[in-house]
C-alpha cells in the first residue's frame, strides 16, 4: 500500500516522499531533505528499502539522498545499499555525489530513457523499470514546454533536472474464484490439483483423457489495483503530462479502457496547488473517471501542523523555559485570505474523491476487500498549549523557571544602563558551577568570571548580530539534533551561513517561517564551508537552487560559496541540474596573511593576489597544499569577496586550517568598528567557528580574545581515545581552547547523537559556555546572561542524560 511520508509538508522546503510497502518488498518515491530524521521519529526503518525512485532529479526530490546513502554505507560491518531509480539526469547526480561519497560501491544508481531523453521526440512515452510477481513499475516522462515566439518548447531554456516522471504502479490481476462442482464435473479429485489450477497451471483429469485449464474452473479475473504518482511542477509541464499515451488505457472515456479493463484506484498529485487547482489540470484528472485522488502538493493548512513531533516538543519545551533564546515555539499559525471559501471548497472535493494529503495516510491495495483510504496511522495533533501542559504536569517545579530567567535579562538590561563603558563587571555565578581546570597551553588559572564586558557587547544593539544554530548535532540528522549549520544574522546587512548540513532550509522556516526564511535565503552574503564531509554541506544545493528562483528576474550577483576545492567539483558537476548562481572560492584563498595582504592592496582589474604557496595546518599532519596563484577565476572570485566584506559590515574574515581532515578549516569573522552615542570609537565584534577539529594551536591563536567562540564538542569528555581517533573534540577541550584564547563566550556545539537530547558534560568551567541547540539564537546584546541560562535549561532533561534510542543510532560512513 502507498504511504505519505510528510517531510516538507509544514515547511514546504521539499517534496513529500511515498513509501510503497508489501509483504517483502519497499519502495520510496523521492527522498527530498529531512527524510532520515523523519523515518527516524516514526521509527521506520530505511535499512529495509530496497529501491528508491525520483520523480525529478533536483534538490527539491533527491536532496536527502547524499546522507542516506552514507548512512546506509554505515550500518552493520559491511554497510548496505539501495537502489536509485531514476530519469538519465540521475547520471549528473551520482557523478557529483561522488566528489565526496568516497566509494564508488556505495551508489547504486539505476537511470532510464536515455534513448528518448536524448531528444525531445518520443517515439516511446514509457518505460517498464521493475516488473516481477510483486509490482510492475513503469515511468513516463514529462518534459517542459516553455513557451517561445513560436509558441513551440524551447530548448534553449531547459535543464535537465526538468523532466519530470509519471510512475505507474500495477499490481498483478486478482484471479477468479475457483469452482469446485466445475473441477468435479471435469473429473478432478479434491488435492493438489485444485492448487496447481488456482496458480495458473493447467492438470490431467483424473478421470478423464484430457487437460483441464485454469480458465475451466476460474471466474473472470480482476485486473489488479494500481496506483500513479503524478509529479507536475509547473503550468509547463501540463501539455505534454495530458497527451501522454500511454495513460489512455486508464482514462474512462477512452476505447483503451474499456478493452483493458484497466482502473487507476489511487492518483497520488506532488505538483504545488499552482498546477493542481488550475481548470486544465482538474478537467485531467476527471477523465480517471471514479479515483481516490491524493493531493500531497504543498498545502496551506498542512503548514500549523509540526512533522518532527519530537523537535516541535523540545523547542516548544525550551521557549516555554527561555523565550528570549528560543523565540521559535515549533507552531505558527498561517491562514489564508479567504479560510472559510477553502474549508468549503476542500469538503466538496472530498465528496468528489479529492482528498488532501496528511502525514502518515495510507491507501490499502490488498486485500481487495480493504481497498481505500486508511486514516489510522495519521499522528494526533497537538498545539503548543498541549506540549506546555504536559511539561508543568511531568515538572511541576519548571513553572518558575521562567520568571528566574527573565530576572537575568532585565538585571543585565539594568547593569548595562547604570555601568560605564570599559568598567569591570562581576558576573553572579551559579553555585553549580566548580574549579576551573587546566589550560591547553599551560598557562595560569584566570580569576573566575571576573570578566570584563567587550564593548562592543556593551555597546551592542539588538540588530547589530544575532547567531542563530540551525542544526548542533554530528554525523546524520536524528530526532532533535539536525546537522551542522550555524546562520550568522546581520540584520540590515544581511547574513551569512557557516556550514550548510542536510535540512538547513527547513531549519531556517522552523525559526523564522516560509516567508521569513525566503527573505533570510534572498539576503545571503556568503554561505561558508568548513570541509567536504557531507553533513556539513549537503543542504547547500537547496539552498542555492531556492535563492536563484527567488531572485531570478531580480538584479543581483551570485552569491559567493567558500569552501574547500572538492566542494567546487560537487557544485560544478550539480550545477548541470539546477541553476545555483554561485561564485566559488577556495577556502585556501582567504587565509589570514592573504586576505589582509588583498584588502590592503588598491585592487584593480589587472592585479593578481599574492597568495601563500604552501601553508600547513599547525598541528596536523604537514599536510602541503601547494597553492598556485591565484587564477582569474579566483581573482574575480577575490574582488566579489571583498564587497561581501563591505555590504556585510566586516572587517575580515579569513579561514584557519585546522585538524581533521584534508582541506578542513575554521573562520573568524571581525565585524568594523563602529562610534556610539558618546563619541567613542568601539571594536567590531568577533565571532569565530571551528568547523570539525581536534583542539589545535591555529584555532586558539585564531580565537584570541573572540566575542564568541563556537566550537565543536562531538564527545564527552571519557570519550577522548574515540576523539583522538576522529580526529574530534570532547567537551572538555573544547572549553579549554575558548579559555586559553581568553575568548570572551564559548558555545559548544556538533555533539555526538548518541546524546540525542543533551550531551553529558562535567560541569566545570561552565562559567563563560553553552550549549546549543537547535533553533537557539545568541543576540550580541545577550552574552551576558549566556552562561546563566544552562542550569535552568537542564531541569528539562534532567532525567534525560542518555541515549533513549541507542538501536536506532548509527554512524554514518563519514563524518
């Protein structure tokens, strides 16, 4: 039976997939983003899938592929596999997936209609993919007819991620029902014959001369239910999806029909309401005649209702806690203009077997009898409300956290009213709070949180920067923790992403809403990568593919993507799918000493940066990478960076090599300084990111006196052999490279998914550190309070400390 799969349904960031599911077989049809961590939180289990399918091959459908594939290599001593299925596009996917996916053995990609793709005639419109005693799956494609001065499809404008595919899912005809007086009337005993028959084989008589045939003893077959998936992403794809061939044999006004017998019993549409509720596209799917029709395309209403149930409850949980560094409460409340003329209309498209998709729907195909929709496994709904009521019932103590919290912020708003600038501020310290312990370098114990506010915290306005964690956990996606992105928010000056994980779209709309999120993507300075592992960029490619929709139209320039050369092998070889208007440049031209040598230099249109020829990652293992200089690529690639600095309001920022793995590096970013009110001259802050490494003297020179360091701590401190050998951080460490540093905050994040939740920490030091968590925002302005908050966030776990899905947990092949 057919099931919606609802990732992307609340954030409308990608497709919905479909799992087909029998006895022994299980198939998905598109694996957009987001899809481990949903079979994750409805426990299903994505090591028993044996094909996956793409009704397109773009970020929207395949986004999630990349992960899964890796974490499917990762499973048990071997790794496992899956089949892909898709159109000859699918070549151009698995080609740049493995720039990074290092073994080949692990994609097993199966592409189909390269004949007919190879034009735009076709003499064949589809093609069987599968065919055995289960299913028989066959594909029809879709191509685009973009309008040109000749009303004819233009060439010129296509893609290849385009096409789009129609699959038609058959299974084998019900046969009739045996008659036992016709069996005895042509001699046959009662026994084995009886069965050979009801298979299909034809027996000798038992009593007389002559063969006995299944169509003796047999009714009339039923020709076996069969289920379409309907992919039309645009009005231009509409023409050639309605002159489609062979569909005609399952049209009710048509000759093919009646002599097939054929019926189409469920249409399951993943086209947008755009395509779906247009006249041409209803006036098609009437012609089906009486079909339950799913319409699993984004819908309005589906948006207040959170696919991630466990995510919603924790986020919902901590901004009951801390609103003021958990704004996103998981639920938003979207209506449109005209509500009560779409709850209208939805109740009469149902009478006519239109039905809008929900998370978990099935359709039953077996046994006939339960043939039709199934609304059980539909998850209950909840609000806000719900979640918090629960809370207070299972933590009664947790109604006065609140109140507790709020006194820091307004005590800090006070202290900052009546403190000079450039004063010594105590800070109050928690009680939990123990001996410091012993720095990387050795050098002495600073006095307990005796710190002096930066000025440009104390100076600092609510829009001036805010770091907002998008995702905070390692390896692969999981129930709570969504893979590494951190967005740096400038307000005014727009923004910029360091690291960009699997489901970094749909994290921004869970923090800032469809729309909000859109403008979020639409203002991006930069978006930056720390190294090729995938769950620190795979998110990249729908980023980039939302961003030129956008803005396509619009003047604007590509944005600019840093990151290590193996990551300009995976866009340049993904760009031939979708159009991702970016300009790359390797993390190895925006080290410190060239990039304070190119910003001090008068830039011209003939000058040529002088570049380091060979830089090593203090630390690491002399690793020579031998740059040449810089190319005229590079050199544009330069001066466009240059002007992301200006419209972004900083000074600098430059990369850092650091350990972990080739081309792996950390970043500082400098903000300009600015005056106050007063007159006075204050530094611009600075933030820095670690990206993935073990504790290293370039990341701690690096984080000299840092506003904020935001530093990797996959393992907990008794895991360190683990660390060493993953070249990773504990918590400990990474606490003692902020403190050597004397950076000012500290904000551990990456942590390991065998702490789903909240990881384990020894809580010592904790004076100037956090932890993260998704959907947390850091407003400069709120430094202060930072470290206060922790003891009060973990009275929501306080009985929560390990891992309470640890035979779900694997780790991925690479990370």
């Amino acid at each position: 039976m057919p099931q919606i799969l609802g990732t992307g349904m609340d954030t409308q960031d990608t497709s919905p997939s479909i799992l087909l599911f029998f006895d022994k077989q299980r198939f998905i049809f598109n694996a957009g983003e987001g899809l481990q961590r949903f079979c994750t939180e409805h426990k299903i289990k994505l090591s028993k899938i044996d094909h996956i399918f793409l009704t397109r091959v773009c970020s929207e459908t395949a986004g999630g592929l990349p992960g899964l594939v890796l974490t499917l290599a990762g499973i048990g001593d071997e790794g496992m596999s899956v089949n892909i299925w898709g159109p000859s596009d699918l070549d151009f996917l698995a080609g740049a997936m493995r720039s990074f996916i290092p073994n080949r053995a692990m994609l097993h990609t199966h592409s189909f209609g390269a004949e007919w793709n190879a034009s735009s005639s076709q003499p064949k419109d589809s093609v069987v993919i599968l065919n055995d005693e289960v299913v028989r799956i066959s594909a029809m494609f879709v191509k685009p007819r973009y309008p040109n001065g000749a009303g004819s499809l233009n060439d010129i404008d296509m893609k290849p991620g385009d096409t789009a595919i129609v699959y038609v899912c058959e299974l084998p005809e019900i046969k009739g029902k045996f008659d036992p007086a016709k069996a005895a009337a042509l001699g046959l005993r009662p026994g084995p014959k009886y069965r050979e028959l009801q298979l299909g084989n034809s027996v000798q008589s038992d009593q007389f001369d002559e063969m006995v045939h299944p169509s003796d003893v047999l009714g009339p077959s039923i020709p076996g239910p069969a289920v379409l998936l309907v992919d039309c992403p645009t009005q231009y794809h509409m023409p050639e999806l309605f002159s489609l061939q062979s569909l005609s044999c399952f049209y009710e006004d048509s000759s093919n029909q009646r002599e097939s017998g054929k019926k189409v019993n469920c249409i399951i549409h993943l086209g947008p309401s755009s395509v779906t509720k247009s006249v041409d596209y209803q006036n098609w799917m009437k012609r089906f005649g009486e079909t339950q029709h799913i319409m699993a395309g984004h819908e309005i209403k589906n948006m207040e209702i959170p696919i991630l149930k466990g995510s919603a409850r924790i986020s919902s949980r901590l901004n009951f806690v801390c609103p003021q560094l958990f704004p996103s409460s998981g639920f938003w409340s979207v209506k449109p203009a005209n509500d009560v003329m779409e709850n209208d209309k939805s109740t009469s498209l149902e009478a006519c077997g239109i039905v809008s998709a929900q998370n978990l729907l099935k359709f039953h195909l077996r046994p006939y009898a339960q043939l039709g929709l199934d609304s059980a496994s539909i998850p209950s709904s909840f609000t806000y409300k719900d979640i918090v009521k629960e809370l207070v019932s299972e933590i009664p103590e947790v109604r006065e956290v609140p109140e507790q919290v709020l006194k820091f912020w307004q005590n800090n708003a006070n202290v900052k009213n009546i403190q000079p600038a450039g004063s010594l501020m105590l800070m109050v310290e928690e009680t939990w709070i123990g001996q410091k312990s012993a720095k990387l370098d050795g050098s002495p114990k600073h006095p307990r949180d005796n710190q002096e506010i930066p000025c440009c915290v104390e100076d600092a306005s609510r829009e001036d920067m805010e770091i907002t964690f998008l995702g905070t956990g390692s390896s692969q996606p999981s129930k709570y923790r969504n893979v590494s992105s951190v967005y740096i928010n400038l307000y005014a000056q727009g923004g910029i992403l360091l690291d960009c994980g699997e489901g970094t779209l749909g994290q921004l709309k869970r923090r800032f809403g469809v729309n909000g999120a859109d403008e979020a993507v639409k203002n991006l300075r930069c978006i930056w990568i720390s190294h090729i592992h995938a769950d620190h960029h795979t998110g990249l490619a729908r980023v980039l593919a939302l961003r030129s929709k956008l803005l396509k139209g619009m003047p604007h320039k590509p944005l600019l993507v840093i990151g290590p050369r193996p990551l300009e092998r995976f866009l340049s070889a993904y760009s031939t799918l979708e159009d991702l208007d970016m300009q790359f440049l390797d993390c190895r031209n925006t080290l410190k000493p060239s990039v304070k040598a190119f910003l001090s230099e008068n830039v011209t249109g003939s000058a040529t940066p002088q570049l380091e020829n060979t830089m090593f990652a203090p630390g690491s293992r002399m690793e020579n990478y031998n740059r040449k200089p810089a190319s005229p690529r590079d050199t544009t690639a330069l001066a466009n960076f240059k002007e992301v600095l200006q419209e972004s309001g900083l000074e600098i920022l430059y990369s850092v090599p650091v350990v972990h793995c080739p081309q792996a590096f950390g970043v500082v970013l400098r903000a300009t300084e600015k005056v106050n009110s007063a007159g006075k001259v204050i530094p611009g802050w600075k933030v820095v990111y670690s990206g993935d490494t073990r504790p290293c003297p370039a990341l701690i020179d690096a984080s000299r006196d840092a506003t904020v360091l935001i530093h990797e701590a996959t393992f907990e401190d008794s895991m360190k052999d683990e660390a060493i050998a993953r070249n990773h951080s504990t918590t400990k460490e990474a606490i003692e490279v902020g403190t050597s540093a004397g950076a000012y905050r500290i904000i551990l994040t990456h942590f390991s998914q065998r702490y789903p939740k909240i990881p384990v920490i020894d809580e010592v030091d904790m004076e100037k550190t956090c932890i993260a968590f998704d959907l947390m925002s850091v407003n400069l302005a709120d430094l202060p309070v930072l470290p206060k908050v922790l003891p009060h966030l973990k009275v929501l776990f306080k009985d929560e400390m390990v891992v309470e899905e640890a035979d779900e947990i694997q780790e991925a092949a690479v990370y």
